[in-house]
C-alpha cells in the first residue's frame, strides 16, 4: 500500500526527550511533552541543506553521506528544542545558558560518535590481530572482525535499553514508527491508525547502522590485513563509502518494502529494532502524531510557515 503513495515515503522521525521530531522534504515539526503532561508542538522550515545547495551532490553513491550530515545537524536542533522544554517547565532542573547548553549538546554527540567508533571499529580489530598467530588467514579474521563488530553492537544496545530513561526514548520511537507507518498504510494521521501499525519501520535508523555493518564485513574482508595504524584509518576513510552505497539500498527497499527482495534486505535491521523500541503508550503515540499532522499541514500548504507553530495542549489519557 506504501508504494500507491511514493510521496509518503519522504517523510521521516527520531525520538527526541520525551517527545518526537518528523521531518518532511521543506518542514520539520517537534512535538514534547512538558514535565505537567501538557504537550507543545514546535514547526520551523528546514533551513537550506547541504543538498540544497550544492545540487550536483544530490546524486545516488554521492548524496547518502551528505544527507546524513544534514539529518544529523537537524536531529541535534530538535534535541536541543525538546531538553529545553523540560529546562524551562521543570522547577527541580537549574536552567542554563543557551551556549553552555549548545556546548553540552554538541560535546554529548562528539563523545559518542568517539565512542562508538572505539567500539565498532577500532577495538574489534585489535582483538582480531591474536589470531594471525592461529594461523588464521587475512579474509578469515577481518570477517570475525566484521561478526565482533555487528555482537558489540547488539550487546551495547541491549543494555542501554534497559536503562529506564533510555527506555522511554525507545517508546517514543516505536511511537514515531507507527505515525509513519499509518501514514504509509493508510493514508492518515490519527492515534487509532498509528495504534494499529507496527512499530517497526524500514527507513529506521536502526536498520541503516545495521546494515552498515554487515556491508563492512565482506567490504573489508577483501583489503586484506594491514598493520594496525594503517588498517584502522583506512577502514574509517571507506565508511562514508559504504554510508552512502546503505542509503541507496535502504531508500529503494523502504519504496519498495513489499518486495521480496527487499523484505530479505530489511529483515537484520527489522528484527534489531525490537531492540531499540517500545511499545508505546497511547500518549506517546499522541506526540507523534501531532508532530507528524503539524509536519504534513505544512509540506501540504494547509497552514503557513508564518502561522503559531507552539501549540500547548492538554495531556490525553491512556487508553
């Protein structure tokens, strides 16, 4: 039903705290609930991308890299947007200047993106070098570093799942699935039609990171092994590569989810993300529906970029 709606599949998510940012190709809107239950939604336009204006970069292998850089920019925006909205209506939380918060923001994401790389990247190939004294070959221990990385990977999101906070965010992306996902499905934005969908969704970040990792493995398989200095660098030189060439792959199975093909391309990252959401609570599925309908009104010219877009609302009971 998706691809009778090609449109649709323009439109996207993250989960934010304690709220959900959708995204369509000119409009993004973040929808927070405030720590007293009532919710605020937030819409801007998209400011000109890296796309938008270097339009001959807009081209398949070459526009993936760029277009995650944009969606990275955009997410860290509407993350700063939904922590200062439990900042400023929580009497407990000391507010904080808007550039020492910028700071922290921006140092939390650059501490992560180290991180991750140390432990996808940089320590399972370390761990793998022992075996060259096995007798293993080159092609054979770059795969059992490829089969470490994809383990880390799960182990790391397994836990952090269970972190209660971390959980919630989980939930509100479950919540982002199924809005798109009635979207897709049934052509409407409504809590009863994002309730009946799964919260699981092709175009997921999820899926994306996963498959990143399985396409490294027979990528990296074949450079052989080089020492250590050389072999780390050059592995995260080829990762905007292999970025790029998973966007591809992830946008065509995301048109064309029905297929075959594509349901045996999406099922890793499908089957990750019961990791990394939650069923959602039906007020949950309330923020991100009414970020998805500010979102859409705006792509479809219902309202206008110069309407209120801050729309305080009471907290809807759980059903």
């Amino acid at each position: 039903m998706g691809a009778q709606r090609p449109a649709y599949w323009r439109y996207g998510g993250q989960a934010v705290i304690e709220g959900v940012m959708m995204r369509s190709p000119r409009h993004f809107a973040v929808a927070c609930r405030k720590p007293n239950g009532e919710m605020i939604v937030h819409a801007e336009p998209i400011e000109k991308t890296i796309l938008g204006k270097l339009q001959f970069l807009n081209r398949p292998l070459l526009r993936g890299i760029f277009m995650l850089i944009d969606s990275l920019a955009l997410g860290i925006k509407s993350l700063h947007f939904s922590s200062q909205v439990q900042i400023q209506h929580d009497p407990d939380i000391k507010p904080v200047s808007k550039p020492v918060q910028d700071i922290a923001i921006g140092a939390s994401a650059l501490g992560g993106f180290a991180i991750g790389m140390f432990l996808f990247f940089v320590l399972p190939t370390l761990l793998t070098d022992w075996l060259a004294r096995e007798g293993w070959g080159a092609i054979a221990r770059n795969m059992v570093d490829g089969g470490l990385r994809i383990a880390i990977f799960l182990l790391y999101v397994g836990l952090i799942g269970l972190m209660p906070d971390i959980r919630r965010v989980f939930q509100y992306h479950g919540a982002e699935h199924k809005a798109i996902n009635a979207l897709e499905e049934e052509g409407v934005v409504s809590v009863e039609a994002a309730r009946r969908q799964t919260r699981l969704h092709p175009r997921c970040g999820t899926s994306f990171v996963l498959l990143v990792l399985i396409l490294s493995i027979f990528v990296f398989a074949f450079l052989g092994r080089p020492p250590a200095y050389i072999r780390i660098p050059m592995h995260l030189a080829l990762l905007p590569v292999i970025a790029s060439a998973t966007y591809e792959i992830i946008r065509l199975a995301g048109m064309f989810k029905s297929g075959f093909l594509a349901r045996v391309l999406l099922a890793p990252g499908l089957w990750t993300q019961y990791l990394t959401t939650r069923e959602p609570t039906d007020d949950q599925i309330e923020v991100a529906v009414a970020a998805l309908q500010k979102v859409r009104a705006l792509e479809e010219g219902i309202l206008t970029a110069e309407e209120p877009t801050d729309e305080p609302t009471e907290a809807a009971s759980a059903g």
